[in-house]
C-alpha cells in the first residue's frame, strides 16, 4: 500500500500562503547558544532596560500559589484600574496577549478578503502580516521624513478601506505626529474606517505636541487606541496589550478574543505596575538621557540618526550595515536591523543603561574601524 501524500501549501488559506513570519529581535540565550558568549547585552526589542516595577514583581509572588486556575477570563480587576487611570468605562478595553494580539483581532473583526488596509511604508510589520493573513488588498503609502504622510494616508482611502493603522510614534523609526496633523486626519476618514492608533511607546514621549489618543475617542467613534506593558512598564516577557475604543468596537472585539488571553501572572503584574507611577515617570526621564547619550555619541562617530520619541534610535551605519551588526554580535552586543523595513543602511537600537550605552557605543566604534567606514 503506498504511503498518502497531503500538498499542504494547496490547502492554506489564500492569505497565509504567501506569508512570512515575523522574525523578532535575536535572544541572549541565542547568541549565548550560537557563540559561547557570557557577556551580553541586548538593545535590539525596545525592552525596558530598568526591568519591571517592584510592585509587579511582588504581585507576580503572590499569584503562584493559584496556577492551577484558570485566570479571570473578563481581566475584569486590570480593567477597572485601566479604567479609572484613563479616565473611560471599563466596556471600552479588550485585553490581548500583548497588544499585537489586539492588532489581529482588528483585522479578524473588521476584514473581510480583498477589502482594504492602509498601512505607512516604514511602520510595525505586524499591521501587514495580520492583514495578509486575511487576503486584505493592502495599501502601503510611502512615507514623508521616515515617518507617516498623513495626508498621502487619507488620500489612500477609499470605499473598500477597513482599517488604517498609524503608529505614533512609529516602530522602528521612532517619528511621530503631532495633534494638529492627527485631527486634521481623522476628520477625513470615512464612517466605515477605522483607524487604529498605536501607542505602544505613549509613555516615552516628551513632545509637547503629541496627541493621546484616548481622549479623542468620544470625538471620533470610529478610532482605537492600542497600548501595552511590554515597553515603559517592562512586561514584555509576560504579554499584556490593549485596546480602548467606543462601547460598540469593544463588543465586537470580545466575540472573537480568547477568554483566557492574558494569564493570571500578566493580569496582576499589570495591574500593580499601573499604579506605580514613578516607576514609569523615572524609566522616561532615564531614556531622554539615554538618547542624548547616544546621540552625542553618534555625533562623535560622525553618523546620523532619525530623531526618536520612543524608546530606541535608528543609526544610519551605511552600506555596510549588516557586516557591522555581525560583528557588534560577535562583541556580545544585540542591535536589531532594519532591512526588512526598507531602511538597509540602518541599525535600531533599543536605549539601555549609560553602562550599556557606553559599551554599544565602543562596540559600534570598532564594528565600524572593522567595516573601513570610521
């Protein structure tokens, strides 16, 4: 008898066919792997490099005697401290497995095959990705200084548009767009669009006209805002987005989230480090340094970056971009490039401590002597 054949590929949904993983920034117990380094520093995922707050910690503790249980599939304690911090009813938040999971449900609620998603050249790859995966007809909108061109955006919609997805400020360029540019935006969409506004790097922000998009909502029915604790509140290896939005999208959202998306570990380790306010507070100010730190440095290089308001910086290294991230990996430092997002002469680089900002700046300087381009 012989042996069945299954041609796997001719049985994948249309939109999944064609998809490629999105890759994340490599681990330290990777290069520790690969190599047989022992000192590592990794500046390559936007992680806070302060940690996680105290109080998340501590609540994380307390929570390891229950792991038997299922956790409260509503989150309905983190909600209601999301709730009374933001100022909105709780009905207004889903809760994701970091908020690249919300990101995916917006697509699975709102998209059906062949309808459209605008999306910036140089944004999050996550937006396309969740988009093809439901053969969405995608849009993507060259961008204007590496960040969004919000009018090339609205001009870009049009009757089949379902979402567009902004990212402010953008990963991996750190731009962002200011209230003015936003609103003048969000006035010209269409009823039957909805413009996801991601905020995933909100807390680091230092410019004074920078829209939050939470207290726009009552003004525009059809915006969502997604936010996370993986970044300022340093949770990233626990996973806790969200999404707030109008009473109407939340619901529809909930049909299709998992009940159990976020684990009781996530739920109340979010739920401390909201109320740690000073944690935050410090880890912004901490990064402003770190980005002068580096900037200087750049400077001193004689290299050029595009100027972030988030947690990381993109330097422009050159040609010889990829040689260089090699060889900063072979030093034992973790630097993310960004070739797959059409900046190939570009490495990001996550702030760290002025410890690990001094040894990624000496390490870049040798990468570069090694590349013949310092």
């Amino acid at each position: 008898m012989s042996k069945k054949t299954l041609d796997v590929e001719s049985i994948t949904a249309a939109g999944v066919r064609h998809l490629k993983p999105y890759q994340p920034g490599k681990s330290v117990e990777e290069l520790e792997r690969d190599l047989g380094l022992s000192s590592i520093i990794k500046l390559a995922s936007n992680e806070n490099p302060r940690g996680a707050s105290p109080a998340a910690a501590a609540a994380v503790t307390r929570v390891l005697t229950g792991l038997e249980r299922y956790p409260d599939g509503s989150g309905h304690r983190l909600k209601n401290a999301l709730s009374s911090h933001l100022g909105i009813s709780s009905g207004q938040i889903t809760l994701g497995n970091g908020s690249n999971d919300v990101l995916d449900l917006l697509v699975r609620c709102f998209v059906e095959p062949g309808e459209g998603v605008v999306v910036s050249d140089h944004a999050f790859a996550v937006y396309a990705l969740a988009a093809q995966s439901v053969n969405a007809a995608i849009s993507t909108v060259p961008a204007l200084n590496y960040g969004h061109d919000l009018e090339a955006l609205a001009q870009a919609v049009n009757k089949t548009t379902k979402l567009i997805f902004i990212a402010n400020p953008n990963n991996p360029t750190g731009t962002y767009v200011g209230s003015e540019e936003l609103l003048r935006f969000l006035g010209r969409v269409p009823e039957k669009a909805i413009t996801v506004l991601d905020e995933a790097y909100f807390e680091y922000v230092d410019n004074h006209d920078y829209p939050n998009g939470v207290e726009l909502l009552e003004r525009f029915p059809g915006l969502v805002v997604t936010r996370t604790f993986s970044k300022a509140y340093g949770l990233a290896g626990l996973r806790v987005g969200y999404a707030i939005a109008s009473a109407a999208i939340t619901e529809i959202l909930n049909r299709v989230r998992q009940p159990f998306n976020v684990n009781s570990l996530a739920l109340a380790a979010a739920e401390a480090a909201l109320s740690d306010e000073q944690f935050v507070r410090v880890s912004r100010e901490e990064n402003i340094k770190g980005i002068n730190q580096l900037c200087r440095g750049f400077e001193s290089l004689g290299l050029s970056w595009i100027p972030s308001s988030g947690n990381f910086i993109c330097v422009k290294v050159g040609s010889m971009a990829s040689q260089i991230y090699l060889s900063m990996l072979g030093q034992g430092v973790i630097v993310r490039p960004v070739v797959n997002y059409g900046l190939p002469e570009y490495l990001r680089v996550t702030i760290g401590l002025p410890q690990e900002n001094h040894r990624l700046l000496e390490t870049l300087a040798l990468a570069l002597s090694e590349a013949g381009k310092a």
